[in-house]
C-alpha cells in the first residue's frame, strides 16, 4: 500500500496429483511480477488465472478465511509448514518474505493420517474423529448454570485459551518427521483439563483421545519441538507433557469403561 | 399480497411473548422424535448449534458443510465479541436495554418481537458457551470480563481474546461432534447444497453435490434447516471467507423462499484498506479497536505525509467531532459512512482510500504491554499484513463489506415461506433490521440454532402431517436432472472468461452502485450492467477440467451465478426503497450526511418471490412493522 | 494398563524409564573411573569390589540388560511406525526458524551408535584381556594395564571421543524428553529442565572423555 514495493519473480515447483490413487510428481511453473504486497495465496490465484485461461486445471489448495484463523490452508513452501515465517498461516504470509528469482518448492502435508486428495489438499478428518472421541464437555442445551458460578481463576482461564487457540491446520503433524498428532490431540486435552467444567471427563477424554490418535495412524511424539515451531499459533510443547501426565492418571485411576465416550 | 406474510407473533406484552410462546408450541414425545430427520445446512454457530441441539432432543439429524470440517465455517473468523444482557458490571444493562438498543442500532426496520427474543436468550448463550468449555476472557477474581462495543453505552460484550468466534465456533463444533459421537448426528463435510425439495408444498430434502467425488447425491428429510450464512461476497472483495455463498439460500428463494430485505448490507468501518488489483480478499479487524484507537482524517487535503508525522494540530478526529456522545464507539453504518466522505472531500490518509486509527493516546495512557494484552493479535496480524507497525504509527483503516442483514424471510418461528424450512443464523433476514451491532451476530446465530429451533421445529412438527418420501421421488429424481444439466452447461460453455474475473466485474458494480453510498441513477444503471454480464457469464465463461472429482472452479462457477442473480435483486431492492436507513444509504435521502428514513412509506421489510426465470422480474411483498415498545425517531448518536 | 503400554505415548514412558535406568548406570560409572586419574591401585580396587560382589553384579547386570533391551527394541519398533506414519518424504529439508536441529534429527543413528559403542566396549573391557595384578596383597584384574594400552591407540581414542560426543546429545535429549515424556513439565520449568538436561550430559560425556585424553596425552610415554 503507501510505498509501491518493486514486483519479484519466482520459479515454483509444485506438487501436482490427480487424486488419491495417482501417482503424483512435481511440475515448475513460473510466477511473474508478483508484488510484495500479495498474500501467497494471491500469488497463486495469479499463476491459477494464467492456468485457467490456457485451459489448464489451476492447482488445488485448500484455503477459505485467508485471515489465519480458519485452519483451512497450508502446505509446505521448501520443506517449512506454512512457509518460513513464525507464528503465520500460508494465506498471511506475504511476498515480502521473499526475493527475486527463489525457487520456492510447493508440497502438500505428508503423513499417512492426512492422505493427500488432489494436488496440495489433503484429507484431515482424522482430527475430526480424534474430536469426536472425546474433545468436548458432555453438557447438553439448557443445562447449564450461570456462567458466573464458574469461577476459574485468570492464569488457568489464559492458558486454557492459549491451547484452545489451535485451527486445526496440521502444520503440526505435517512438520513432524514422525507425523505425530500429539501437539494437536494435546492442546485440545490441556484446554479442557484446565477448566472446572472439563474435569468431570478430563481421564475418559485422555485414554480415548489418545487412543483415537493411535488408531489414525499418527506417530510418536519425539520431543524435537518441530511441531511446536510451526505452529502458526504458537501452541507450547508443554501441551504434550500434560497429555502424557494426563494418560498416566487416567490409567492409574482406571475410569470405568463406557462405550463411544463420554453419553449425555 | 401481504397476507403472504404472516410473522406469526404470538401475542401478549413484549417481555411475555416467547414464555408464552413456548408454553402454546406442542411437543413431541421421544419415541417420534427418533423417526423425523432434520437436515441441517451449514455448521457455522447456527448451524452447529442447531445439529446439536437437535440431535440432543431424539431427532435425527444429518449435517451437511462445504468444507473439510465443520470447525473451519466462517463464523470462526469473528473477532470481538459476543453481547449478553447480564448486567454483570452493574452499569445499568438489562434485557429490555439490549432490545432497545438492538431495534435502534436497526434503525427501526427489525421485528420488535424477535428482537426481544434474541435479548432474553442471551444470557442463556453465555452459560451454555461457558458450560461446554468456552474460554472466555476473565477477571483476577476469576468472574467473566466485559468490554464496550459500537453502538451502546454499557460493557456487555464477552469475548475470548480477539478470537471469540473461533471459540464459540470450537465449542457449538465440538458439542455436534459429541453427537456425531453418539450417533444422533451424521456429518457429511465437503458437501455444497445445490437445491431444494418441496413435495406437497413442503420442504422434504435437498440435492447435494460431494465436491470430492462430484457426484449429485439426494436427501429427504422432514425438515431443513438453511444455516449457510450471508452474502457479502456478492462484492467479491469483502471481510467473508472464500467459500460464503448465497447459492444454498438462493436454491431455496428458488423454489418459494422469499428473499427479503437484500440490500440491508453491512459496511464495517476498521478494515486493512484495499493494496491492488489482485488482492483477493479484505481483511477485518476487530471492531473493539475503536475502545482505545482514535480515528482521525488530516485536515490538510491530499496530505501524503505518513500518520505519525502528521502534529496533532492538523487532525480531525472526526467521530468525535460529529458525534460527542458516542465518540469512536458510533455503530458501524454511520463510522463507515463517515469515513467515506472524508476520503471522498479528500481527507484521505496518505492521499488514499483510507482513514487513520491511531493508538498512540492509549499507548501513552495504558502503556504498551496493555495496549498488546487486549490487540497484540491484531496488531500483529496488521503488521503481517501491511508490514507496518501499529505500534510506532498509526493503523489505515478503510470500510468494506462485512455482514449481510438481509436475507431468507422467516417468520417468528424462524421458518420461511416454504414450510418446512428454516432459516437460521447470517442467512436469515430477521434480527438485525437495516443495521447491525458489533457483537450481535454471534449471539443470534446461537440464540437460533441452542433455543429458538429447537422448541419451533418440535412445533412443526407437531402440527404438520407428514407423509414418508423416498429419495426415489420424483421431485428428487427432476431437482437431480436439473442440477446436473445446470453443472454440464457451466463446463460445456468453455468460453474466454475465468468466474474470477466476472465475480470480479460484479463486484466492482455492486461497491461502485450499491455500496455505501446508492442512488436511484446508479442503480438503474447496475440494474442493466448485471443483465448483460448474467449474459456474459452464460455465453462466455470458462470452466476447465470434468464434473467428476474435485474441481474448484465448477464450485465457484455455480456460486458466481448465483451471486449475478442476488446482485440484480439487491439493486432492485435499494432502487425501490426510497429512503436511507442503517446499511442503506440512498444519497437523495438525507439531512446533513445523516440517514433518512420514511417511516410512512417504508416502515416495512421487503421480501421477494421468485417468479420461475432469472428474466422475469420478482415480485416484492410487504410485512408491515410496528414499534410499540422503541418508538419510531430518528436515531442519533451525537 | 496393557492399552497405555501399547499406546505411543505409554511407550515413551517405557524409553523414559529404561533411559532413565542407564541414565543412573552412566553417571556412576563415570564418577567411579574418575579413580583412574588418582592412581592405578584405587582403579583396580574399584573395579575388582564390584566384580566381587556377585549378587550386585548380576543384579544390577540383568537390570542393564534388560532396560538395554527394552530401550532398543520399544526405540526400534517405534521408529517403525513412525517411518509408516510419516509415509512420503520431503523433497525439500526445512530450514530457519522451523528447521529441526541436527540432534532431534538422527535420534536414530544416535542410538544405533551408542548401541555399537556400548557393544565394543563390553568386548575390550568386560571381555578383554584379563591382565593381573595384586594390590595391598589381594589378586585381581590389571584393568588399569588394559586401559592404559587401548587409549594410547589414536584411533581408539578418537572413536571414543565421538562415541561420547553422540552420547552426550543421546543423554541430552534423553534426559530433557522424560520430563515431557513424564509429564513433569510445567511452563515455568521448560528453560531450568533444558539447562539440568544439558548440564547433565555434559558431566557426563566431560567425565568420560577426561579419561582416554588424560591417559593418551599424559601417560603417553
């Protein structure tokens, strides 16, 4: 804006894949006069509008807020989730992080959990299912008292909201050399543990959060932090130690069984 | 032709209205509940909230999302708050002030009764959010905190850092996802409604596409709930995410919604101002900004100087010279508007299309640390995006499309002119009248979704005979055929144009003719401009790749046409409404730069039928409104 | 129970646990041979106590063994699934401010040559040479001797210099993850557990380095 910044070119390499079934390669593909004040989403609008009017099919990203809030976009831009700057999703991430004439290698979240459906857009509904195993308080419409009732004090109230922050992205699973949800899986448990209306829950919503992340086929978490560096929110490792603190309890104490999670 | 309209508002005082309501609506007994199916559109707050507390009841409900996961709806992008009247800061909040203020941040063009409604589940709201996990901001001594908002005098806004949409989004997504859990729920993502099924009159279904396989799938039910949000993005450049729509909405005006009130459109005054030609989205920032940020034009025409090296002497704070009262805090139509005549007289900062915000005042007052404790993710996502420090000088702000206040015309029990269909949420007309208050979208889309469905849809129910449909029905088997050859003509056309670039031309119509500013000229003439670019799209769009598999640019091509309907009709609507009032300013309708509105003429909400072909002129229809409790006056802030 | 110990995260505690046993086992062992700097007589003397005590010996023999054996075999089934849960590779390496370091990277390779390390180690000197020799009139192993004639070697020597800088991240990591592992961490802890972690490997690793380079510089002739 104010200051007209001077446009770059790039050279993009970019994962292409027909569906799930193909096999997938990488395809180069040249972005020219990008200005420095575009999202890199709009950088790639330009190269899709250049695709689109040679009757080529545009590549595929999955995006939608652009305000780094939804969860929705992402991939990796030479080997960094979201690309290489801290604290940022790809759709705010601007041209200014780059220079002229990079080669910028595009491909999508690899982890088995996240099989890739066409391009760079993969499927994440394993977080879905980890979600739907546990992560919530089972309290049904118009049960609930006066919000005031609930007093919880502010560090607890703050932390609480610093894990409940995460979208959702998979930066997390995709940075990981074991493609461990752990960070994920663990932001959700730590919020929940924290706040007096989660404790009720909070062991059954370990063992079966836990074992529903097992079950999806992510790894181990192996401390390395590369989760936690990519994280465009910031989540803190120290989510995953409470995880694991949390499991220990919940196995110790033994909850009783029951089926499908928390019931109503 | 108004008897079209029955608001259905139960009668008795305001305060008694839904209490007395809810005793009159019949219930359904559990084991009949487990046999109706609900199909939930959208599992934004409304929609999510209303799947889950539908499916808490017995019924049997299948949601549906254009996305990956629900969580990822565009309800999750709202920043600032939510409103409640819990008088929690003793600063003389209550119900009855929430309406008061409500109808009148409306400029009187919303249903009294609704709106009182909404106020009294609001409290509800905010024990329900808190209950199922929420984190919402609070105090040392562990109670809720409050914040101030546009448009109101006391702090009845909670909020969850500058994210509380997200939070609420997360809690009503993971409250359905309990259901989903226990199987009461069935969610079905990456699914795009693409029309509507009435048998006998009756909403009984939906046909939807499966944007991964591309294949048209059919639904019955016996019930529907549209939750898919507003329209904004008619304007191409707006604060909505890339994947709002009208096209779920805009099926059923289709087949007998009527749509009412279209050009009640929301232009919020501190966005990140426009940077070229292929920016493909406007960025929003949280209008609690304008608690501590002073907004202020130079004085100087053509002033190119940065903010910060601009002396104190040659600013105008403008809002608060005009409006001493409410200051900075002026509900969000008239700051827009404000703003655009100073960049329109030539104040603009830098030259440009942009004002300052500038928290140097509160920075100096609180200190820097506060000032980051209460905005640090705004700024910061400012800085992202400008590669400017709000810290070290001003912000450029600069309004842009936000909200949509029109919408699918619902009667008192949110249900529309097809029976059996619902509208709950943005997507909905009812709540908001010509304008909206900060902090007041969240709290209707979950007032719909947790209380008012819930109790509205049992009625229905109740009341209506319903025979089983099949999905091998007719009406199903005609809407499929028809959405299909609607998708082959999209691809077949293979013209020169990419649905970019005519959203595009549409949107530059709608800011240019039916934005902030409309008059009667300028809507004659977008009137014929969308005609021939409906023509332009049909004849000459470019749609590459098959109807099979993922293809994003067929998604956007129906979307896109249906946008080219909705524009026509929302300048047809603004042409017709000859007043201003909230939202819709009409340039012959003033008193010094001020809405005004004509009450005897147009004290009613327009809602418009569909006629069967895009070439036919809509018919518009009148539900007269009444103000016994806020009296008609012209609203002002000053 | 069964369950947690299958899971990934019951499974960490497993390589906690048994890291940890070694953990103790290293640090003694290192504090004990610093009795090599002091005088020959005191090293043999040392070692020879703990070979006599038979019931210790086995004990905590089996103890070692057994942890060794879990540790590898949870490392190496875990490294398994997580190869299957990565799936496809990269082309591209990340770097900057996201870039892993070159420790949490080669976890593996750390731990297969630790493992080779601890291997030729127990083959040179549990089951070495057996020289004699007799101090304060009681016959025992000339460990001493061995050890004097094996880190005059320059090749040796520099193999155990990289086998213990190896080790000392392996400890690094080792000791800084079971407080995550564990779920000891809290927010306030994470610098004062790196910096522990840290201190601790170095300790050790400086402790056992002191030991060949002092025998190879200073008793070279």
């Amino acid at each position: 804006m104010g200051i007209a910044k001077p446009t770059i070119n790039l050279k993009l390499k970019v994962w292409r894949q027909k569906d799930n079934n193909s096999k997938g390669g990488f395809k180069e593909y040249d972005a020219k006069n990008v200005s420095q004040d575009a999202s890199f989403l709009e950088m790639l609008d330009s190269v899709n509008e250049e695709l689109i009017n040679k009757n080529e099919e545009p590549i595929l990203f999955d995006h939608d807020c652009r305000e780094g809030i939804c969860g929705s976009c992402g991939f990796m831009i030479n080997g960094n989730a979201h690309g290489p700057q801290k604290s940022t999703t790809v759709c705010q991430l601007h041209m200014r992080a780059f220079k002229d004439g990079e080669t910028l290698v595009l491909e999508p979240w690899r982890a088995s959990a996240f099989p890739i459906l066409k391009d760079l857009v993969v499927d994440r509904s394993s977080f879905d299912r980890i979600i739907k195993s546990g992560g919530y308080i089972s309290v049904n419409t118009g049960n609930a008292r006066d919000a005031n009732n609930i007093l919880i004090p502010k560090p607890d109230a703050d932390e609480a909201m610093a894990s409940a922050t995460c979208i959702g992205c998979g930066a997390c699973v995709a940075s990981c050399k074991n493609a461990s949800a752990a960070l994920f899986t663990s932001a959700k448990i730590q919020h929940m543990a924290l706040l007096p209306q989660g404790k009720v829950e909070r062991a059954q919503r370990a063992l079966d959060m836990t074992a529903q992340m097992d079950a999806e086929g992510f790894g181990a978490c192996s401390t390395t932090g590369a989760c936690s560096a990519a994280c465009p929110k910031d989540i803190s490792l120290i989510n995953i130690a409470t995880m694991n603190r949390e499991l220990l309890k919940a196995t110790i104490a033994k909850p009783e069984e029951h089926v499908g999670g928390g019931d109503g | 032709m108004s008897n079209k309209l029955d608001s259905n508002i139960p009668s008795g005082d305001i305060g008694d209205k839904w209490t007395k309501h809810k005793f009159d609506m019949k219930l359904i007994n559990p084991a009949n509940k487990r046999k109706l199916t609900v199909i939930v559109i959208g599992t934004g707050l409304a929609g999510a909230s209303a799947a889950s507390s539908l499916g808490e009841l017995g019924y049997k409900v299948k949601a549906f999302c254009v996305h990956e996961s629900p969580r990822r709806a565009h309800s999750v992008a709202a920043q600032g708050g939510i409103n409640a009247a819990k008088n929690y800061q003793n600063d003389g909040d209550s119900v009855y002030r929430l309406f008061y203020d409500t109808v009148k941040g409306g400029d009187f063009r919303a249903r009294e009764a609704n709106v009182h409604r909404l106020a009294e589940v609001s409290v509800n709201i905010i024990d329900q959010a808190v209950a199922s996990g929420v984190p919402l901001a609070r105090e040392y001594g562990g109670l809720l905190s409050n914040r101030s908002f546009g448009g109101s005098q006391v702090s009845r806004t909670f909020y969850a850092r500058g994210q509380t949409g997200q939070q609420l989004l997360l809690g009503a997504y993971s409250s359905m996802m309990r259901q989903v859990d226990l199987g009461t729920v069935e969610l079905y993502t990456r699914r795009e409604m693409l029309d509507l099924v009435v048998i006998d009159g009756k909403a009984r279904g939906v046909i939807i596409r499966n944007l991964l396989t591309g294949e048209i799938e059919s639904h019955e039910a016996d019930a529907v709930v549209v939750a898919s949000g507003g329209y904004s993005n008619v304007f191409y450049l707006s604060t909505n995410a890339m994947a709002c729509a009208v096209t779920a909405a805009w099926k059923a005006h289709k087949k007998g919604a009527f749509f009412a009130n279209p050009c009640y459109t929301q232009i919020h005054p501190t966005c990140i101002p426009v940077h070229g030609e292929n920016q493909s989205k406007l960025t929003l920032m949280s209008e609690s900004l304008r608690n501590d940020g002073r907004i202020w034009a130079p004085l100087k025409k053509g002033d190119a100087r940065l903010g910060k090296d601009i002396p104190e002497a040659e600013r105008d704070y403008f809002l608060e010279r005009i409006y001493p009262s409410f200051g900075n805090l002026a509900p969000r139509d008239v700051a827009s508007r404000q703003a655009k005549y100073r960049v329109d007289e030539g104040h603009g900062a830098l030259g440009e299309k942009a004002v300052f915000l500038d928290f140097k005042d509160s920075i100096n007052r609180l200190g820097e640390d506060k000032v980051a404790e209460r905005y640090g993710n705004l700024f910061q996502m400012y800085d992202k995006i400008t590669g400017e420090n709000p810290y070290k000088q001003p912000m450029r702000i600069f309004p842009a499309p936000h909200y949509t206040m029109g919408g699918l015309w619902v009667d008192y029990n949110l249900q529309s002119t097809v029976p059996g269909l619902f509208v709950a949420g943005e997507a909905n007309f009812s709540d908001h009248g010509a304008n909206r208050l900060g902090a007041s979208a969240l709290m209707q889309g979950l007032a719909d979704g947790y209380f008012v469905l819930p109790y509205t849809i049992g009625n229905y129910f109740a009341n209506t005979k319903l025979g089983k449909v099949e999905t091998t029905n007719d009406a199903f088997k005609h809407a499929a055929n028809e959405t299909q050859t609607e998708l082959n003509k999209f691809l077949s056309v293979k013209g020169s144009r990419s649905v970019e670039s005519l959203h595009k031309e549409l949107g530059h119509i709608m800011w240019e003719k039916c934005g902030m500013a409309r008059d009667k000229a300028g809507l004659t003439e977008a009137i014929s401009k969308i005609q021939n670019l409906r023509k332009e799209f049909h004849s000459n769009v470019n749609v590459p790749g098959e109807g099979k598999g993922i293809n994003n640019e067929l998604e956007k091509a129906g979307r896109v046409a249906d946008f080219i309907e909705l524009g026509e009709l929302m300048c047809r609507d603004a042409l017709t409404r000859e007043e201003s009032c909230g939202g819709h300013f009409r340039s012959e309708y003033q008193v010094d730069g001020e809405a005004k509105r004509d009450d005897e003429k147009f004290c009613h909400a327009a809602a418009w039928e569909w006629n069967g072909s895009a070439d036919k002129t809509q018919t518009r229809h009148q539900e007269e409104l009444t103000f016994d409790n806020v009296h008609l006056a012209t609203r002002s802030y000053k | 129970m069964l369950d947690f110990l299958k899971s990934t995260v019951g499974r960490k505690y497993i390589m906690g646990i048994s890291g940890l046993v070694w953990m103790g086992f290293v640090l003694t062992h290192m504090a004990g041979n610093m009795l090599i700097l002091v005088s020959p007589d005191l090293y043999n003397a040392y070692g020879h106590a703990i070979v006599s005590n038979k019931l210790v010996l086995y004990g905590a023999e089996s103890v070692l063994v057994l942890a060794l054996i879990v540790h590898v075999t949870t490392a190496i089934s875990l490294t398994i699934e997580n190869r299957k849960a990565k799936g496809t590779r990269y082309a591209v390496n990340p770097n900057g401010d996201k870039g892993p370091t070159l420790a949490s990277q080669t976890m593996g390779l750390q731990g297969s040559l630790v493992l080779a390390f601890i291997i030729t180690h127990l083959a040179t000197f549990k089951y070495g040479k057996e020289y004699e020799t007799v101090v304060n009139g009681v016959p025992m192993r000339d460990l001493h001797r061995l050890v004097v004639e094996l880190f005059q070697q320059p090749g040796y020597v520099l193999w155990y210099v990289v086998a213990l800088i190896v080790l000392m991240f392996h400890l690094s990591h080792g000791a800084h993850s079971i407080f995550q592992s564990f779920g000891f961490l809290e927010r306030k802890m994470v610098k004062g557990v790196r910096k522990f972690a840290w201190a601790y490997a170095i300790i050790v690793a400086a402790g056992f380095l002191s030991q060949p380079l002092y025998v190879y510089l200073l008793k070279g002739n």
